[in-house]
C-alpha cells in the first residue's frame, strides 16, 4: 500500500509540474510592444495569444499634465519622482491593448532644469518613464505647451523618449527638421500603421521651425502621402486642438477633421480642451470611414473643475484584416485627490494629496473624500451625454476587456 502511494504522488508531482510548464510556455501572454520609433519594424512569427485573437486593441487616454501639485506628491524623501502609484489601477487595463495612445500635454525635459508647473511646465523624467511603465507605446508629445521653454528642454525630452524601451512612436516634438519631417509607422498584427501628431496653436511662440509639429493642411497632407507610400494602411493622427473646457466641437476641429477623413486617415485622437467631447464617424472623399474623437479629457493631473476630473478611456477593436475599427467603446475614470474643505476654501493647491487615477465603477469610496460639487451619477449621465452627441458609444467595464 505505501509503495503504490509513493508511486502516486510522484506521478501526481509529475503530471502537476507539465500543468506548470504548460502554462509558462502556452498561456502567459507575450509582450506586443516593440521599439520601432527609430527602426524599421521587425517581422516574427506570430505567437499562438495573437493567432487566437481576431482584433487589435487600442486603447487612447486624455491629457497627462505635469501639474505643481502632482509634482509636489510625487517627490519622495530623496529628491527622486514616482507618479506610478497615482495611476496603478490603469496598467491592468492597459495591458490588456496592444496599442496605447498617450498624451503628454506638458514638457518633461527633467531635473537637469528646474521643475515647474501651471503656466510654463516641465516636469520630472520619472514622469514620462512611469507612463510608459503603465503601458503607454504610442506617445503624442505635440501640445500648446511645448514650446513653455526652450529647444534644449524640448531636445531633452525627445533625448529622454530615446532612452524608453518599449514604444511603438513617439512623436510631436523634434530635434531637426529631418526629425520633423519623418513618418513614424510600425507593424502589429501584421497591420502597417502610421502615427502623425501636431497641434493647432501654441501658447508660446516656438524658438525654432522644427521643435514642434505645428499643424498645416500641406504639412498633414505630405506626411500622409508619404505614410501610403511606406504601406501604412491604418493611419492615425492626433490633434491638439478645440476650445478649452468645452464640450462642444468648434468649427476648425470640424473643418480639419473631414479634411483629414478625405486624406483617408482612419482614426483622429483629439485633445486640448481637458474636458470629454463627442465622438463621429466621417466619411471620407475616397470612401473610407474615419472615426474622430473630438476631445479625450484628461488622463493624469491635478485640474479643479469635476468636468476634467471625470473623464475616461477610448477602446477600439481594429481588425488588422481589414484595416477597419470593428467596435468603439468607452471606459470612464474618475481622477481624484484629497482636499479638506477648509484647503478648498483657501484654495491651498500644494495640500491635496492621495492622487489616483481610477475607473468610475470603483470610484465611490474615494469620491466620498473629495470636495467636489457634484454626483457620480450626474458625471454619468454628461459623459454618456456628450459621447452620443453624433452617434452611439457605449460604456464599458473593466470586466468587458477581460480583467
């Protein structure tokens, strides 16, 4: 009897090991991002997660601002920065997409320089670092606020991005005008894409003609030819644009976004007004359907007004196929901290602390501790609002992307 016991539970720790083994070699997913801002993009065999998925996710995120405050509370004891906990809950999420579009709204050239916030920004290097860390690939550093200091900090900033393993384009601010005139695409799911970035207006007048992507219908327009000629099928192109703290579309973000749809790019990501604007489907001169997002809010940062603290995250489905957007969804988030009334009162900014960037279905325990005047349901209700202003964008949850 104890020898076929013992001849059982070694059988058992066999077969238990090969469940194991089976596992690590099969099931764990595979890393989908690779560097390919200043190479060409590599062909490999397709792993077994991606043959048995059908669709390419994407998933795009508001504005990442450097502000005094998250600044403030991201300094630790020893001088160092880490916004990594501030926005924790968002890795899951993010892991679960092959492309992450993030938006760096702000400067981040680096302690070399001093760090500053609202109105001239530059912040931390651990700030872009721990984006990327999150699960940002594909990066838009074209804002009104690039041009807050010089081309040094701006060539810091690309110089930093260089550093970064891990993304997909980075694109938006230069260090020549060979840098600015290049067309950054890559490959996923054997879908060729392009990522085009500008911005529409400047706070500061930029110091050369190449630190930034200023946007102009010819400039737009020669990068998207060329972006065909390489064989990008899907291409995407984010604007900085639109009038600040309005949830309304103005005439330019109009005007442009069809111009762009009759280029036949595929999917226009906008931001600028910090706030949620509607989403549209265009049709372009040459047939294509194009998807607009007008304004995607906020992402990681420290406004005031509840309107760019209840924002949210755009997920697409792309069939790599077809080179079409086969489904739109949209993840709201709840951006909060901790203030006291009486801070509130006094608006004592640098006091508010326990930033965390959270989806809206886990936010109730922490917005008890804010002092905003509003409901989580009447924030509900105006995102779902302003997203269906031009056609249908349901809500989705964590658990609908599979987590």
């Amino acid at each position: 009897m104890i020898r076929h016991k013992r001849a059982y539970i070694a059988l058992s720790i066999t077969v238990i090991v090969a469940v194991v083994v089976g596992y690590v070699l099969v099931v764990r997913k595979p890393s989908h991002r690779n560097d390919t801002t200043s190479k060409a993009p590599t062909k490999s065999s397709p792993s077994k997660e991606q043959a048995k998925r059908t669709t390419t996710r994407l998933i795009a995120t508001g504005d990442t601002i450097g502000h005094d405050a998250l600044n403030n509370a991201a300094k630790q004891a020893d001088g160092t920065y880490t916004y990594a906990a501030f926005m924790d809950q968002m890795k899951p999420i993010l892991s679960s997409s092959q492309i992450n579009f993030c938006n760096q709204s702000t400067l981040v050239g680096g302690e070399q320089f001093p760090i500053t916030g609202y109105p001239s920004f530059n912040a931390p290097t651990a700030l872009a670092k721990d984006m990327a860390g999150v699960g940002c690939n594909l990066i838009n550093t074209a804002s009104n606020h690039s041009s807050d200091k010089t081309q040094e900090v701006i060539d810091a900033n690309v110089a930093l991005w260089d550093t970064i393993p891990g993304t997909l384009a980075v694109v938006g601010q230069n260090r020549s005008l060979s840098e600015k005139n290049k067309v950054h695409t890559f490959d996923v799911d054997g879908l060729t894409y392009a990522f085009l970035a500008y911005t529409t207006y400047s706070n500061s007048p930029p110091a050369t003609n190449y630190g930034v992507n200023m946007y102009s219908r010819d400039f737009a327009t020669a990068q998207i030819t060329e972006a065909k000629q390489r064989g990008a099928k899907f291409i995407i192109v984010s604007m900085r644009w639109g009038t600040e703290y309005s949830q309304g579309v103005n005439a330019q973000q109009l005007a442009e976004s069809q111009y762009l749809a009759d280029q036949g790019v595929k999917l226009i990501l906008g931001h600028g007004p910090h706030v949620l604007e509607p989403v549209k489907k265009l049709q372009g001169a040459g047939g294509n359907e194009t998807l607009v997002w007008y304004g995607l809010g906020n992402f990681l940062h420290a406004q005031l007004e509840s309107e760019t603290l209840f924002n949210g995250l755009a997920v697409m489905e792309i069939d790599p196929k077809t080179a079409t957007i086969s489904s739109v969804g949209f993840l709201p988030t709840y951006m909060h901290y901790d203030w006291t009334a009486d801070q509130a009162a006094r608006q004592d900014l640098l006091a508010r602390k326990n930033f965390e960037l959270v989806t809206l279905e886990t936010a109730e325990p922490l917005f008890s501790h804010s002092q905003l005047k509003t409901t989580i349901d009447a924030q509900k209700t105006r995102l779902q609002k302003t997203l269906n202003t031009y056609t249908t964008v349901p809500f989705v949850t964590a658990k609908d992307l599979g987590l």
